[in-house]
C-alpha cells in the first residue's frame, strides 16, 4: 500500500467510528433517552439483563458504552455486580448488529436497477434527506432522525472508503500469504486482540475485516481467529473506563474481559478439536462481508450461551482478580462523573441521592427531638454525624447538579434538576437547626436545668407537629405528591402559631416565677429553630406545587396563599389545629 491509500483507510475507518457514534447518539435520543434507565431499573436477573444490554447495545450501537454504564451503575451502588454480569453478555451479543449495518454497503442492485439500487445512490438519498432534516426542520424528534440518516451515510461512506483502500490487496501474494499466517488460531486471535485494542471499538474491527473480506483473499480459516481476537480486544475500552472506579466499579469491568477470554478459549477448543476430528471443508471457502457478519453473530452467540450457566463463576473470578479495600468510599454519596455524558442516569442518581440526603435530614431531626427527653451522649454525637453527612451530601450535590445544568436536557429534567437545586440548601438547614436543638438539650442536661411541667406538656405538642410537618415534606418531596405538598402550609401557619403562644406562656410563667430567665434562653432557642425547620419544610413544599405549575415563584405563590386561604387550606388547619393543641 502506498501512503495515498494507507491515508484512505484511515479516513475511511475515521469516517466510520463518526458515522456509528452520530447514529448511535441520533438513535438513543429517538428513544427519548430512556435506554439507560431501562437498562437500569429492568435488570434485576441475569437473562433478563442479557436481553436488555442486547436490546440497547443495538440501539446505540457500542459494546462498550453499554459496559461502561454498567460500571458505572455498580460504581454507584444503582446495580449489583450480579445484575452487570447479565448486562455484559448481552452487550457482548448485541454489538454484531452493526456488522449486519455494515452489509448494506455491500449490497449492489442488477440489471436495469443496477445504478437505482446502488450503494451510492442509496447513500447520496439517505444523506440528502438526512441534511435537509437537520437544517430545514424544527421538530426536534425530526432532527434526530436526520441525525441519524446522516450518521448512517457517513457509516457508508466510511465503508466505501476502507474497501476502495484495501480492495487491490486480493492481488497480492505477499498479502494472501500474511492472511495464511493468520490462519493459525493463535496468531490470529492475538492480531484480531491487538486489532481491536488499538481501534478502540470491536465494530470498526469487524468492518475492517469485512473490508478486507471483499478483495476475495479472505477465507473462513483465517477470519474466524481474528474475530475471535476482536471479541477479546473490545474489553479494552471498558478496562479503561474502570480507572478511579471503586472496588465494585473495577469488578464490573473485569468481568467483560473475562467473560470474552473464557468464551472464546471454551469456543476455539471445541472448534478446533471438532476440526481435527472431522475436517471441516468449510474453513478453506472464500468470505464476503455477510458471511463475516454472520460468523461474527454466531460467534458471539455461542460466547453467551456458553456463558450464561456460569454467570455465578464470573462474579467469583472478578472478586479474585480485585482484591478487598480496607477503605471504601462512602456508599451513600453515589454520584458517578460518568453518567454526567448520559443526563436520565444522572437525573435519577441526584434523586436518589437527594432523598437519601432529606430522609438522613429527617433522622437528624427526629433523633435530636428525642435527646430533649432523655439527654445520652451518644445519641447527640449520632445527631451531630448525621449533620456532617447531610453536608457531605449538599457539597457533593451542588458540584454535581450544576455540571448537569450545563448539558442538554429535556423539559421534565430541567424541571427536576431545579427542584432538587430549590430545595437543597433547606435540607441541609434543617440538619443544621437538629444540631442547634441537640446541642439546647445538651446545655439543659450539662446545667441541670429542667423545664415546667406546663412548658414540657407545650414542647412535646410541638415536637409532634415538628414531626409530622418533617415526615409529611420528606414524603411530599421523595414522591413528588403535589396533594400532600398542599398540606404542609397549612401545618407550618400553625407550628408558627404555637410557637407564639409558647413565647406568651413563658413570659407569664417568668412573671408568676414558675420558670428562670437560664431557662428561658434555650426555650427561645428551641421555639426558633422549630420555626425555621417549619420554614425550610414550607419552602420545599412549595417548590414541588410551583414546578409542577411549570413556574417558580415562591414568594409570590405565598403572598396569593396567605391572602386569601382556601376552604382545601382551612380543613387541613382545623384538622391539624385539633391534633395538636396547647
């Protein structure tokens, strides 16, 4: 090969890995960018998770981005490694589609139709149609699908320019005696590893293969080894991408490795000792590209279903392979940087994340209510770990969310991501005021001081308003229930409310001298911070009814509240009125 034509194949294997990734991208955003969560929330068993890594391997075209979220969802403590095995196997299978895709370059028409039905004519339609899409139309539904039309004929075009590079080769006796060599199943599968290594993608291998496939000096002998080694050498990519993974991350990724190693020694054994026994005359017939493909499909085919009865052997071998931590990372801020590229995964890590961050803010809070009664040192040291751990959350939280605001998401994810950034901070608030409450109870305790029986009867009501007004908004926000979230309000007018009339009755008590100004310092402590806990629960609360109105204006939503209450307002303030009374 000249440089003119080495210059070409690259162009033309360039061309191609563009064409698969822009319809790939063009395919999975059709689907409305659910493929990730569906992969996610439907893989709970191994055959189950095979068919679905399948499923959206297909869709978008690349093995290794459908392992890599699987890493990532184990990364992240979203799926078990058990769950990423069957996952993985499905990928394994589901990448062969596109060497199918590919067979379209190759289809040529005959007779009169023969320049109707050609390659390039279909290509110079598909493209045409594709960039008209892309640059007349404003649907966006319409543009991805030029998107894709347009990767589709850069693929093609890619195709034609491999096979234009290497399609003189045939001609060659140096070149037909290289492929010879390669015919040995050990070297060619290490030549198809390395191939497939360096590419970066097992699908543009097999392109290549195919390519190599129509100078007519491919035979089935020596394309087999090498596809073999292109099943192995597209576990690189996903090695690579468990690089700063945690333990259970880098056990995810080990499994694609080994999974294809051992499928493909259990396939070459049988095969090959199949063929010294009976001598298959098929292995000397010239390939085309179907046949590669073919090949290609019932290879890996048979590489899962082999695999499939050992998924339990697998697991076993990747915990071998990665050795225990003595650390591990906190398990509950599971916010993977690599599902920021896939913006449904990280909407749906940041919301269980945030819940996770609002129920921890809620046990801060109903663990330091409980020290006001029964003061123990242990328990205050729990709040004031919860604390730290709803502050890791927000840290974490923020960096994350506002990295997601700067990718392209659809209206229902801006919508959630603006609901979990509103309301954020008056979680983190809340676990702040639990510390300011079980440190009140720790300066009663250490200064002996003791509350009126009056005004312990008073706290206790207001714990238990505090209490419901806690569980009711951390469901109200976990469940994005705008019924529920209508009667927070309501319940926050009152808590004020108590609060006030507390603040009244300790002042005649100090006048009747049935209470002391010491303990007066941290009655009005605790009345304040209650009074703020029920703010930020009334702040949360009205952003969910707000951004389910597609608007946020909370002062404004408050101002029309307060002005004129509903008869839906006034039942729930009677109702919780007679609840908790003083």
């Amino acid at each position: 090969m000249d440089i003119s034509q080495i210059m070409q194949l690259l162009c033309g294997i360039a061309l191609f890995l563009f064409g698969m990734n822009l319809m790939g991208d063009g395919l999975k955003k059709v689907a409305g960018n659910r493929l990730e969560l569906i992969l996610y929330r439907l893989s709970n068993t191994a055959l189950k998770g095979m068919l679905l890594g399948t499923g959206v391997t297909a869709v978008i075209q690349s093995s290794c981005a459908t392992s890599v979220m699987a890493v990532g969802f184990v990364n992240s403590g979203m799926m078990k490694v058990r769950q990423a095995v069957g996952v993985i196997l499905g990928a394994i299978l589901g990448t062969s589609i596109t060497g199918w895709i590919v067979c379209l370059s190759y289809v040529e028409g005959a007779g009169s139709w023969s320049g109707i039905l050609s390659t390039a004519t279909i290509t110079g339609v598909i493209a045409v149609a594709g960039i008209w899409m892309v640059m007349f139309t404003k649907k966006q539904i319409l543009r991805q699908v030029g998107n894709i039309l347009m990767g589709f004929a850069v693929l093609m075009t890619g195709i034609s320019g491999m096979s234009g590079a290497v399609g003189h080769l045939g001609e060659l006796e140096s070149f037909r005696s290289l492929l010879t060599t390669l015919s040995n199943p050990i070297l060619g599968i290490a030549a198809g590893l390395l191939f497939s290594a360096v590419l970066q993608s097992a699908s543009a291998a097999v392109g290549i293969i195919q390519a190599l496939s129509f100078t007519g000096a491919l035979a089935v002998s020596t394309a087999l080894p090498l596809l073999m080694g292109v099943a192995i050498g597209g576990s690189v990519p996903v090695l690579l991408s468990a690089i700063g993974a945690k333990r259970d991350g880098k056990k995810t990724a080990a499994i694609y490795p080994i999974s294809t190693l051992l499928s493909v020694m259990a396939c070459a054994s049988l095969f090959y000792i199949a063929d010294a026994i009976f001598s298959f005359p098929f292995l000397h017939a010239v390939t085309d590209p179907f046949s590669v493909a073919a090949m290609n499909t019932v290879l890996r085919l048979c590489m899962v279903v082999l695999l499939i009865p050992f998924t339990d052997l697998i697991e076993a071998l990747a915990e071998l392979l990665i050795p225990q931590k003595t650390v591990e990372d906190d398990p509950a801020i599971r916010l993977e940087e690599r599902f920021i590229a896939h913006p449904a995964l990280a909407v749906e890590q940041s919301r269980l994340t945030i819940n996770s961050m609002a129920e921890t803010a809620r046990e801060a809070m109903e663990t330091a209510l409980t020290l006001l009664t029964h003061y123990d040192p242990q328990v205050f040291e729990k709040v004031n770990e919860l604390e730290g751990r709803v502050d890791k959350f927000e840290d974490c939280l923020g960096t994350y969310l506002i990295k997601l605001t700067g990718r392209e998401l659809t209206a229902g994810q801006n919508k959630d991501v603006s609901a979990f950034l509103h309301s954020l901070s008056d979680f983190e608030r809340i676990s702040d005021h639990a510390l300011n409450i079980a440190e009140s109870a720790r300066e009663l305790h250490e200064k002996k001081l003791r509350l009126s029986d009056q005004a312990e009867r008073e706290m206790g009501v207001l714990c238990g308003a505090i209490s419901e007004i806690l569980t009711l908004t951390v469901t109200t926000f976990t469940e994005k229930d705008t019924a529920n979230a209508t009667r927070v309000e309501p319940l926050e007018e009152l808590i004020d409310g108590l609060c006030d009339q507390m603040k009244l009755h300790h002042v005649d008590r100090l006048q009747k001298g049935e209470c002391t100004i010491h303990q007066g310092f941290v009655f009005n402590d605790l009345l304040t911070n209650f009074e703020r806990v029920s703010d930020h629960c009334s702040n949360v609360a009205v952003a969910i009814i707000e951004l389910e109105a597609d608007e946020l204006d909370t002062h404004e939503y408050m101002s029309r509240l307060k002005q004129k209450h509903t008869q839906e307002f006034e039942r729930y303030f009677e109702e919780y009125k007679a609840r908790f009374t003083i």
